[in-house]
C-alpha cells in the first residue's frame, strides 16, 4: 500500500546571506515557488505545507499551493535553530502520515524525479531514513590541514598516497535537497542522519544549495539558459 507522505518546506524569513532569499525572484518565480511546484507533481507527497514566522512567506506558499496551517513560533526561526526543529514543531501538528520528507526551498534545481526517486529508494530498501547526497568534485583525500608552522598534514591518513584522480575513491556530499525519514523514529533520534541512514545520489547540476548571491546567480544562469 502507498504510505503516507507528509512534506514539510521550511523557510524562515530572517536570511543573511541573501536577504528575503526564500521569496525573491529566481528566473522569474519566488524561489520558495519551484520547491512547491516540484513537490505538488509528486505521487506520493499526500500535502504539502510550508513552515515560516514571517506572514509574507506564508502568504507566497499558500498562493502557490501550499498549506499553510500554523505560523512558526519566532524562537524556532533564529540563525541559532537546528534545521531539525522546524520539522519536529511542524510534526506535532499532525499523527496521520508515516513518512516526513523535508524539502529546502534553497535547493531549487531539485526536480520532482529526484523527490520520488528517493522515496521509492527508501521503500525498496525497506530504510527508514534517507537524504539525498551527490559526488564531491575536490576529493577529501588531497585535502591537508596546516601547522602553525603551515606543515601540510593529510586530512585522511593514507598508507600510500593516491597520485592519479582516476584511482580517487568516490566521494559523497549532503547537498541539501531532500530528507526522508519514518515519523515515528524521526522523533526518536531528533536527526535524519543516523546509522542507518541511506544516501539517494542526485546529480551535481541538480544539486546547488543558495546561500549567497553567487548561488543565486548560478542558479538562474542554468534556468535562463536550459
């Protein structure tokens, strides 16, 4: 049987980086407004509802088909909280769905194959939790840390160095798009990351995550010439 999907899209109103972020215009819609849309084309999201303190986010979610059923408590929305608590105060709103998948409006290049994909991965593998992750492109393993004499140490302890890329092993990055956990066992472990957690691999040109003005750019650059 399809299990019940709630999305939760946090989007507080309070950005440094990029000020307003969340509801200013990327390639001609709010950028809070492509999370919704791809969330919307998916089969098996059941609602869809945007968690924020600031009215006029609201206000933008529910103009694009988003619930908007509660305002987040301004103590919940400070550059200080976990991104888990949004998630977890939007929970006790709601006892009726098995899954929680949390969707970042900063990840606007995500599409609604990836959100399904990652939900179908998680059901397959019979997982409880799994984020969406995708290839690094600067390897850890010629990574160093310095000295206060600027001595380079390795920052992954190799027998014998790894001299060519082609041998580098592959490595993965959270990128930020999607977080799928079972509720119950969400609100056990307070993290989407665990032990048990798997990876749902995206591919990097799907994969930016907004925090500055530079993000931005790049990510209207690849809308406005797709």
């Amino acid at each position: 049987m399809k299990p019940k999907v709630l999305a939760i899209i946090p989007a507080r109103g309070g950005s440094k980086g990029v000020p307003r972020k969340n509801i200013k215009e990327l390639a001609g819609k709010p950028l809070i407004e492509w999370t919704i849309e791809e969330a919307k084309k998916s089969k098996y999201i059941d609602r869809i509802i945007v968690s924020s303190e600031d009215k006029e986010i609201l206000q933008v979610a529910q103009k694009f088909g988003a619930d908007v059923p509660f305002v987040r408590p301004a103590n919940l929305a400070e550059d200080t909280t976990a991104g888990i608590e949004p998630v977890l105060h939007a929970l006790e709103h709601f006892s009726d769905y098995e899954y929680v998948v949390m969707l970042q409006p900063t990840s606007p290049l995500r599409l609604v194959e990836d959100i399904d994909g990652c939900i179908e991965q998680l059901l397959q593998e019979n997982a409880e939790f799994c984020v969406s992750v995708c290839e690094v492109g600067q390897s850890p393993y010629w990574m160093y840390t310095l000295d206060s004499s600027t001595k380079m140490q390795p920052l992954l302890k190799q027998q014998t160095l790894i001299t060519r890329r082609q041998d580098l092993p592959k490595v993965y990055t959270l990128n930020g798009a999607i977080y799928l956990a079972n509720i119950d066992l969400l609100k056990q472990t307070r993290n989407f990351i665990t032990e048990e957690t798997i990876a749902y691999v995206m591919p990097v040109e799907r994969s930016y995550d907004i925090d500055t003005e530079e993000d931005f750019k790049i990510c209207e650059y690849r809308y406005t010439n797709l």
